[in-house]
C-alpha cells in the first residue's frame, strides 16, 4: 500500500532538499498507480515534475515486489540529469539506445539479474526486432509500469510526428486493463488529447495543469540573411546574464555557428545528433562554464536545468509548439528569461524539405512492394539496393513506415523484408496526407507568430488550447537592430569556413568490399552549403553563368594553399563534364595558376554517362561513375588537388580517387565549391 | 485487426507462453485442467474470466485457487506488457486470436468440441469462413501418385461447386486437394499444426489469402514448431469446422489420419465420414467402415458433390442421436424444421426465456432447439447471458 511518509523520504532523497514538498497532483498520481493499477495522462508543462512521478512509482512498486518499469521515451541520451536524482532515491535505471551498445551487455545481464528498477527505451529500440528477442522478451513478462514520455506523438495530431509511436500507441490499446499505465506529455492540445483518451481507454485519469510560463519575455525578430543573425546573436551573447540555449535547425548550421560565436571569444559549444561528447557538454552548460549551448533539437526535453536565462532560435522551427517546447527550457526557476526567434529566409526552405521528405511517395511504395512482391523469398537490404533504382534513405524511409502499420504489407523477419498478403490501404494515404496539410497549417501558424508585435505567451498558451490571460513579465524586449560591421565580419567568417569532404570506406555493396585506404582520398574541403549565404550564392550563380567568378576561385586557392602540398611534384587535375565541358576545367585551370601548380586534365567520361542526380542510390551511383570515368593519359605521380563543382553522395570523388591512386599518382585531396549533401537536425 | 477481447486478454495471459519462453523464473502457463478448474470457480461465483483484469481481480484470484498457486496466476495476469506486444506483432502479419467466449469464435467447434474445444484460436484470413463448413479432405503426407490423383480431383471438384475445402495444410494429400481448390477458383481452410506466422509469409499460400480465397487457422500459438501432438490435437478442428470429411488415404491403425478418424468415428460423430476405396489400403478402409466411415461414392460431376454434401447437413442432427425410432426421429426432425421456420431469421441476439414464451413451451425445451439449431449451424450462440441469433452463412470467402 502507498506509504505517504515514505514517499516522502523518497522525494527528499531524489531532490537532496529535506522538506520538500510534491507539487499539485504529483501525490494523487503515484498512489494511483501503486495502489489501484491506474492509467494516467499527465499534461503538464515541463518543469512540473513528471519524472518525480514515474520514478517513485517504480521504486515503491519495485519495494512491493514487482518487476521493472518500463519507460518509454524518444529522448533517452538526455535524461542523464534525472537519472542522478533517481540514483539518489536508490532507483537502479538502465537506458538502451543507439548509442550506447557497448553497455547492452551489461544491461541484459542486470535485467536478467533482476538489479534494474527501470529501464528506458527510445521507441525505435522497442520495435527493434533483437531488443524484442534478447531484452524485452525478459522483461516484459513482469514489467510493473509503462510510462510512455511525449505521449503527444501517439497521436496523427500531435505536433511531432515519430512514426514509431504508431506501434507504441497500439501496444498500449492493447494492454489489459490491469497494467499500470502512465501517459505523460507537455503539449497537448483538445484534439490530441481526444486521440490519447481514445488509446489509454475511457477509464483514464487525467492530470492537466497551466501551461503559462509567466516568467519568460518573448519576442520575434524577422531577420533572412544568416550573416545578420549571426551577428546579431554575437552582439547580445555579452549583454545577456547568465547562460543559454540556441537553437539552429541542421547540424551544420550549429556547426558553423558555434564556430562563430567561438571565434568572437564566447565559451560555447554545438550540440547535435553528432557531438560525440554530449554529456560534457550538458554538465558545461549546468554548470555555467559554457555561455551557450548551440543545440539541434539533439537538446531535447529531457534536459533539466532550471536557470537556463535565454533561449535564442537562429531558425524558426516547424511548429509553435516545438517552439513553445525549446523555449520552455528557460527560466524554470528564474523570475525573468529572455526567448527571442529569430526568422530567416531559409526556414521556410528547410521545413519545407522536412515536410516533403516526411513519407514516401506512391510511386516509391509501390516499387518497393512489388519489388518484394516478385522475390521468391524475401530481400535483403543490398537486394533491395540492387533491385531498385531509389536513394537508399527513401527506401528506408518506406520500409520503416509501411512496416508499422497493422496489419502491415511488409515486414522484416531477420535480415530480409518479405510481402505480406495486406494491402497498402487507401486509408494510409489519407493519413499521410492529412499529417502533411497539419504540417503545412503548422507553418503557417509559426509564421503568424513570427509576425506577432506583443501577446507571444498568449499566443503559444491558445495554440496548445490552455487558459489565457497569465500576467507576464515585464522587462525591456532586446533590440532588434544589428552593427553593419559585425555583419561585414560574420560574412566574411561564412565565406572562410569550409565543410569536410570524408571520404568513402567502403563499396556498395554488391560492388566490392572495402576501400582500401591507399586508394582513398584523403579528407577533402566543399566551400559552401549548395546555396547558403556564404559561398553558396556565387556557386549557384556560376552554374547559370557557365562561369565561376575570381573570387571563388581565390577562395579555392587559399584552401590549397592551407594544405601546404610539396610544390615540386603537386598538381591538379578535375572531374570532367560533358554537358558543360569546359566550366569545371576553367576554374580548375585558374586555381592551379593561383597556386602555382600544373594543371593535368587526365579523365574523360565515356559517352552513356547519366547525370548522378538521376542515380538513387550508393550502388546506382557508384556503378554509374565507374563505368564512365577512364583516364586518357598518364597519370603523375606526386599529390594531387582533385576538383569538382558541386558533390554530393561522395561516389565521383571516391571512384576518381580510386583511379588516380591505383595508377600512381600521390595523396588526393578532394575541393569542391558546394556541397549539396542534406541536411539533418 | 479488431480489438482483443478482455476473455482472451484474460486466456491468453494465463495458458499462453508469450514472450520469454519461460526464462527469468516466470512461472509455466496453466495446464488446459488448472484453467477451467479456474474458470469454473470464477463461474460459480457469478463472475466471469475477465473480471480477473479488473479492480476486484487480486482478490478474485484469492479466492478461486489454493494459496501455493496465487503468486504464480497473479504473476501470469502481469504480463500485460508481453501479451500487448505478441498481439501487435500478430496484427501486423495480418493474424487474429480470438477466445472460446468471443462472438466470432466459430460456434461448430462450441457446440460440436464443447469441452475439448480449443480455448484460444489463431488465424489469418476472414474469420467468418470458418462458420461456414465445407468438406475436409484429409490423408497422409506421403501420397502415391493415384492418392495424389483422387486428392487433387475430388479438391478440384469442390472448388468448382464451390465447397470449401478443409484440411490441415500438411505436405501430400492436405496440400494438393487445397491447391487444387484454389487453382479452380475455390475457397480453403487449413487448419495448420504449427507455424501459422511462416506460413502467413510464404508467396503461395499469401496470394490466396490476398484475394481471401484462403484462410490459414491454428489452435497453436502463431510462432509455434511441429510437435506431433500438436498434429493429433488440431484433428478434431478440422472435423469440427466441416459439414462432411474425406479420408482420402489412411494407414491401418497407425498415424494421425488414423487416430483423427478414429477419434471422430467413435467420440465426436460430429459429421459423416467418408472412405476413399483403395484396393491396397484395404485393411484400413474395411476397419474405417466398420467403425462408422462410408465408402465415398463414385463422385463424377459437381452436381453430384454436391448433393452428397448437402445431404448429410439435413440429417445430420438426426443422425447423431441414438437410441430414437426412426419414426420418432422424424416427427422430431420435423418439428425442429417448423421451430426453426418461426424463430429464424433472428438477427439480433435472443434468451432462451424469450423464444419459450412465444412458442409457448416450456424454457428447458426452447433451450433443447435453440442448442440443435447451433449445433447444425443456423443459430449461433453467445455467453453471458446466453443468447442465439442466426449465423450468417454467406461471408465474403462465397
């Protein structure tokens, strides 16, 4: 039975603070729990407390004698703050997720030995076909309590659109009635909220409180050019107290700007799906010995630090709600806190491309399906490859959502995908066509907020349809001005800062095995992002032109000249183009002179040759450069500048590197003007 | 698929073996007997198996089994999620489970099995085709070519009149009278041993359960291997959802065609059997007649078919009982026809008490027709309280 007094001790232990007390409703909700095999949906903004919910649960259930928790959550790298305080109410929590399969092991041996109270899992882990054979077979058989985190996304309405919730949501129709069951999300508005009542059952409790953050002062600034805001973020960074978030939509674009606001003495660091520290990182910011956090949406609501004093967008995100979220990480126990959007010209690009490359197309479903239709036995993933002529994430992209619906007209069963007897309903469609209108209607509403003058809270409150009218801070808004100069400099920083080119390790498969490191490239440098404000214009204007400008062309140069090549054997030479023979010959030719290296035009492509752009995947595309390049004439042997216009998947550099390599030539370092290689958050 | 229900959530989480496969000391699901000793303590106590998924179920639990086994069953009820992600992943290869007490649940294997009938069934395809009997043409895996010849006619004859064929979707006899059903445009039913899930996958059986000319079913949980028993227990499924059975080819008192015949011969009697005349079975076939089976008849043309198939539908409730003149199994026969023209059809579900009043008899006999007019398939029956209405007998597979 629920013990009040020993909850209590719990939760002195867990927040260190003797005395403290359970906010309103967080009692009701764990002895509901523990004592009566509840289902709860708890909508509360972040910062209430819902972690304190699940984890005394757990630990008083698992004091009763019954097995783990099993919580349910998309940011579960993130959570590392909250699970110090769960370790200091003696709750024993376990994560698995992509990143850290060197501690599966362990893991599995603990759950097996019965040493973890609560285990976490990213959604997509929970319909791993190996976590369902080796973990979850195990503790399914006794888990004590579902938590489900972001319930929001179990419903088509929800701001944030994770297909593998779609199984999550049926899991959890289909549990019995006597499971413990607890639902919880910050963003929640009537509708989603119908949706979560129709999954959890019409038995659940509902747990809602104010959304209003009355200590945040909001303000949006539209800004298109990424120079402006660049220096914009600089020139406040030193005026702003304490530390904070900034938000950037791609990694690359927090990349470039960390890099930035570090070159103007600021102590911050970007933070994405990519940082490879991340934990450091975190504790940097908590502890204040970082300015800023240059963060993805990798920085999610797991992340707990109640003096964040500002959130800084650089792009809008895709929806008010992400919105409200990101910016809800600040002033959680501050009296005042700064969020400030920023609106660029790309947003709009960007969320664009998130929304259209969001599902698959008819056209690629039905290649997929028949494509498994006609196999005798299922396919694997280089069959698939092979047999179909599609960039391989869209493949993927089609597999993982066809293979979630019910019943499902694929399905992978070990290594291979094989057909069912379901047809792709109709129904499917509509959906996805719903989600993506939902999606369009989302933009429209964050670039109605954008053009907001005051009532930002009121705004945000109303769009997740919680009560308005809160009294809000009243301190001076920033402004909205920025220094000619610092924008000249933020310019010219864009302009100096090139991207990696790394190089290909490995054939597609069904072409080869690896690369063997003395026939690879060495890692090259791309300009610019394929049209950002940097480069990128002056690239896309030279394609139309059928001319590279000077300037490029310098800019080239002083990149060659930072590799410092052996001056007596180096030279250049440069993919071949048969549609437009000579623009990429011309600049290659003007940055050897600029270096003073010789310039050798040693490929020519057969003619048959397709456009890259038309090949879908790695194994079309490595297959289409090979066999059209062929060298015509003896290749040098000393280190050579390999230059190409814009690259892409990577496979012309490989396949030329390959050449050069394999016929004498030294080292060969990649340089290209643009680099059109996607995005991602 | 449709929801599952609160009775087979309850039947499942308590006989299933769901996810761990018994590792990490989770206590074995209960044995058929300790689930209906279960069940009937429920029962007495006016309650109902699902009542152990809800708030008083701990309790109910107290009551109804001896203290050693409370930790277990109540361990068993918490594999809530386990139960959740088996039936997921069922669902998505297109496969439903339904329980004794559901409403879809084919009424022939109720009335017909009652006690043996399996309490849980898997399947992928319209569940409604299983109400819908059929003639099962069953026989050994290994088919000498004249035995794959009769198989394959009498499986072709049946998918051109348009009479599901039965079977257990074995290699040899099963598999060639099925195919050639489907081939000419008929319908099927395999009642499968073991690995439901595989099949389900596999390209020949899935471009028939596409157009929902197949159905594939098993008392066996869908990931389940070949176990001989299991073999032996879905015999009497197959029996149980037919209106007549062709044993194609038996061995003499030996293999499951034998024993399956056997069994339905002399304990469930349920349907007519028929014997395939093969010269070099002769022991078998003389012994199967001897027992009840009859030679099947020399069967040419669809009409014939049939007519032999329809035939034993109408007598079938007279034939099974025993110890009535025939006279008098007439006029009962007669009177069961009349009762059955008034009361049907009868859409929405009905007491017993409430037929009894209109046909002015007293309940126990309204409740000895209503059960007849189940057990030949024009009624079908619902528990709790218990109620008839007609059975559909034209689903999407005619």
């Amino acid at each position: 039975m629920y013990d009040a007094a020993h909850a209590l001790e719990l939760l002195y232990a867990a927040t260190g603070v003797v005395g403290a007390r359970f906010h309103e409703g967080q009692e009701e909700s764990i002895r509901s729990l523990v004592d009566r095999r509840g289902r709860l949906l708890v909508v509360q903004r972040t910062g209430w407390g819902k972690s304190a919910v699940y984890f005394l649960a757990a630990r008083l259930l698992r004091e009763q004698g019954f097995g783990p928790a099993l919580l349910i959550s998309p940011l579960l790298s993130l959570m590392r703050n909250q699970i110090v305080a769960a370790s200091r109410m003696g709750l024993r929590v376990e994560t698995i997720h992509s990143e850290n399969k060197e501690e599966w092991d362990d893991v599995e041996r603990a759950l097996a030995n019965d040493t973890v109270d609560m285990l976490i899992v990213s959604p997509e882990r929970l319909n791993n076909e190996r976590f369902q054979d080796r973990v979850l077979g195990t503790v399914a058989e006794r888990t004590s309590l579902i938590v489900i985190d972001e319930a929001h996304c179990i419903s088509d309405w929800g701001h944030d659109f994770r297909p593998d919730y779609r199984r999550v949501g049926r899991l959890i129709e289909q549990l019995p009635a006597n499971a413990r069951l607890l639902a919880t999300t910050a963003t929640a508005n009537d509708r989603v909220l119908r949706d979560l009542v129709v999954v959890l059952g019409s038995g659940v409790e509902i747990v809602r409180g104010s959304l209003d953050r009355p200590s945040l002062q909001l303000q949006t600034i539209r800004m298109p050019d990424q120079a402006s805001r660049m220096a914009w973020i600089a020139e406040r960074l030193g005026e702003l107290q304490g530390s904070g978030i900034i938000y950037a939509l791609t990694v690359s674009d927090a990349d470039r700007l960390s890099a930035w606001l570090r070159s103007r003495g600021f102590a911050v660091e970007a933070y994405t799906s990519l940082s490879e520290n991340r934990p450091a990182l975190e504790t940097g910011l908590i502890e204040n010995r970082l300015k800023a956090l240059v963060a993805t949406t990798a920085l999610g609501m797991g992340f707990d630090k109640p003096d964040v004093a500002f959130v800084i967008h650089f792009q809008s995100p895709p929806s008010v709600i992400a919105y409200y979220q990101q910016v809800g990480r600040a002033g959680r126990a501050l009296s005042r806190a700064y969020g400030v959007l920023l609106a660029g010209a790309e947003d709009e690009a960007i969320a664009r491309y998130f929304i259209e490359t969001a599902f698959p197309t008819r056209a690629e479903a039905a290649r997929v399906l028949e494509a498994l239709d006609n196999a005798e036995d299922g396919l694997s993933k280089s069959e698939l490859q092979q047999s179909l002529n599609l960039r391989w994430t869209r493949v993927e992209k089609t597999l993982q959502l066809l293979s979630l619906e019910s019943p499902a007209p694929l399905v992978k069963d070990g290594p291979r995908w094989y057909r069912t007897a379901a047809r792709l309903e109709e129904s499917f469609w509509e959906r996805v066509d719903r989600i993506t209108q939902l999606r369009r209607d989302e933009q429209g509403q964050m670039s109605e907020y954008v053009g907001l003058k005051t009532g930002h809270m009121n705004f945000l409150v109303a769009a997740l349809d919680g009560e308005v009218g809160g009294s809000h801070v009243h301190i001076p808004s920033l402004p909205d001005t920025v220094d000619p100069r610092l924008v000249s400099e933020a310019r010219r920083f864009l302009k100096s800062s090139g991207l990696a080119i790394v190089p290909r390790k490995q054939w597609p498969a069904g072409l080869g095995g690896r690369i063997l490191p003395e026939h690879r490239p060495e890692t090259g440098t791309a300009l610019s992002h394929w049209q950002d404000s940097g480069w990128g214009r002056s690239v896309a204007e030279g394609k139309r032109a059928l001319h590279f400008n000077d300037e490029l062309a310098e800019a080239c140069a002083s990149v060659v000249r930072e590799w410092g090549l052996d001056a007596a054997h180096a030279w250049v030479t440069c993919i071949p183009s048969r549609l437009r023979a000579l623009l990429v010959p011309d600049l290659a030719q003007r940055i050897a002179d600029l270096v003073g290296l010789p310039f050798a035009q040693v490929f020519d492509r057969r003619p048959g040759y397709k456009p890259q752009k038309s090949m879908g995947n790695s194994y079309y595309q490595a297959r289409n450069v090979r066999d059209s390049l062929t060298l015509v004439t003896n290749v040098p042997p000393g280190p050579v500048v390999l230059i190409d216009d814009i690259v892409d998947s990577g496979w012309t550099m490989a396949v030329a590197a390959w050449l050069l390599r394999s016929n004498g030539s030294g080292k060969v370092y990649p340089l290209a003007l643009a680099s059109a290689a996607p995005g991602s958050p | 698929m449709n929801a599952v229900s609160p009775s087979t959530q309850a039947m499942l989480l308590l006989t299933a073996r769901l996810g761990a496969n018994g590792r990490v000391g989770t206590p074995s699901p209960l044995a058929p007997k300790a689930y209906y000793n279960l069940e009937k303590a429920i029962h007495e106590r006016g309650m109902a198996i699902e009542n152990l998924l809800t708030a008083g179920g701990e309790q109910l639990v107290r009551e109804c089994v001896a203290p050693e086994e409370f930790d277990s069953v109540i361990h068993l009820l918490d594999r809530g999620l386990s139960l959740s992600e088996a039936i997921e992943r069922w669902g998505t290869r297109g496969i439903w489970v339904v329980g004794r007490d559901d409403p879809d649940y084919p009424a022939r294997l109720r009335t017909r099995l009652r006690s043996h009938a399996p309490l849980l069934l898997y399947g992928s395809g319209c569940i409604g085709a299983l109400g819908c009997g059929g003639l099962a043409i069953v026989g050994s895996r290994n088919a000498t070519s004249d035995v794959a010849q009769c198989a394959e006619f009498v499986g072709h004859l049946a998918g051109r009149a348009r009479i599901p064929i039965l079977s257990g979707g074995a290699r040899g006899v099963d598999q060639l009278a099925m195919r050639s059903g489907l081939a000419t445009g008929g319908t099927a039913i395999g009642v499968l041993a073991d690995s439901l899930e595989k099949a389900c996958l596999q390209s020949d059986n899935r471009r028939f359960l596409e157009t929902e000319a197949l159905v594939l079913t098993s008392q066996f949980a869908p990931e389940a291997g070949f176990n001989v028993g299991s073999a032996m227990a879905r015999n009497k499924v197959i029996y149980a959802l037919a209106d007549a059975a062709l044993i194609v080819r038996s061995d003499f008192e030996t293999g499951g065609t034998w024993a399956g015949a056997i069994e339905q011969l002399r304990r469930y009697k349920s349907v007519p059997v028929f014997v395939a005349q093969r010269p070099a079975d002769q022991r078998a076939v003389e012994a199967l007649i001897s027992y009840g089976a009859q030679p099947w008849p020399p069967v040419s043309t669809v009409e014939e078919l049939s007519a032999l198939i329809a035939a034993p539908r109408h007598e079938e409730s007279s034939s099974k009982r025993g110890g009535l003149t025939d006279e008098a199994n007439l006029s009962a026969a007669v009177l069961l026809e009349t009762v059955s023209s008034l009361i049907t059809p009868m859409p929405k579900p009905r007491k017993p008490a409430e037929i009894a009043s209109e046909l002015g008899v007293m309940e126990a006999q309204a409740r000895k027709w209503l059960e007849q007019l189940t057990e030949r398939g024009t009624l079908a029956r619902i528990e709790r309280p218990v109620r008839y209405f007609t059975q559909e007998r034209q689903p999407a597979l005619l």
